[in-house]
C-alpha cells in the first residue's frame, strides 16, 4: 500500500533531482537545491458579470482540476467601461502547496500536457527573473478531470510556478529534471 504522505513526484525529487544538481552546480550540502514552495493557479470568469452560475461552474471545475477549493476574487473598484462594480467577483484562485501541489504538477506534467493541441513544448522565456515560472492555457479540458458535456464555456487559466531558486537557469534546470517539457532554444 502506497504511503499517504508521499507523492510520486517528491519521490522523485528526493531520489534524483537533488543528487543531480548537486552533482551538476558543484554544491556540497542539498539543502542548496532549489526546490518549489507553491502553484497558483487563477482563473477570470469575465461572464460572472451577467450569470453568476457561470462562476459556480468555474468553481466546481478549478476544484476539480486543483483538489482544492478555489478562493473567489473580487473586483477591486468599478469600472464603468467594462459594467464592473466594485465587490463584484470576477476571478477564482487556488494557491497549492505541500503533496497537493506535487500531485497537481505530476498530473499536469504527466496526463494534461500531452493533451494540449499543437502542442511544441513550454515557452523557456516564461521565467520572472527571480526563478519563478508563468504559463497560460487556452483551455481547462486537457485535464481529464472536466467533464466536457458539463462544461458549457472553454476557458484559461494561469499557472504559475513559485521555486526557491536565485536563479532563472537555476528553476528551469529543477523544473526540468522535474519532467517539464521545455522547447529547445535552437528551434525558437
């Protein structure tokens, strides 16, 4: 029986990414490789507006997709150009850590991304200069958890990959050796 308080994706982790780092940047202790301390992942639901269902299914479905129930956002201030009032929500976000975001990162790497169309690899300039990683989808049924015939609207969403690494070269080698499938350079 499996271990409740392991994730196949930290196993690996512990197993492999760390002693390869360290192998590869030369450090000694391993508490110097970088490692991930969150996923966040948000999604705007712009037809709240009219039809507050529409977030209701948002909902279900970010929960779905994360494990965990999303937090609704909700407009900062009105905007008249664009019918919006202030309080009104627009917007869901999960923030993952610990095994749940291990096992969101095992399915996405794993089952969704195969699943995107056209697909080439992950942009490798998507890094913020500070190690962390941004990615937008096109659409949430590349997780197999939607239900299609259920899911009235297509919609995006970001995910963003927050390491501990001081480095950009630093978190794509980690995320990497995670599995990530990054486009070659020689190709862009």
């Amino acid at each position: 029986m499996k271990n409740k308080e392991t994730s196949r994706l930290k196993d690996h982790y512990q197993s492999a990414v760390i002693p390869e780092m360290m192998k590869r940047n030369g450090w000694e202790n391993p508490l110097q490789v970088p490692r991930l301390m969150k996923v966040v992942i948000s999604m705007g639901v712009n037809d709240a507006k009219e039809d507050i269902k529409s977030l209701d299914v948002a909902n279900a479905e970010l929960a779905s997709i994360s494990g965990q129930k999303p937090q609704v956002r909700r407009a900062k201030k009105s905007i008249s150009n664009f019918k919006l009032r202030q309080g009104m929500p627009i917007g869901l976000r999960v923030t993952l850590r610990g095994l749940r975001m291990y096992d969101f990162l095992d399915r996405f790497i794993n089952t969704a991304v195969p699943r995107i169309r056209d697909f080439r690899g992950l942009d490798p300039k998507a890094f913020d200069g500070r190690g962390n990683y941004n990615l937008g989808l096109n659409e949430q049924h590349i997780f197999p958890e939607v239900q299609i015939d259920k899911s009235p609207k297509v919609r995006g969403f970001n995910i963003t990959v927050v390491t501990s690494a001081a480095s950009d070269a630093h978190a794509r080698e980690l995320l990497a050796l995670f599995g990530m499938p990054f486009k070659d350079d020689k190709r862009s």
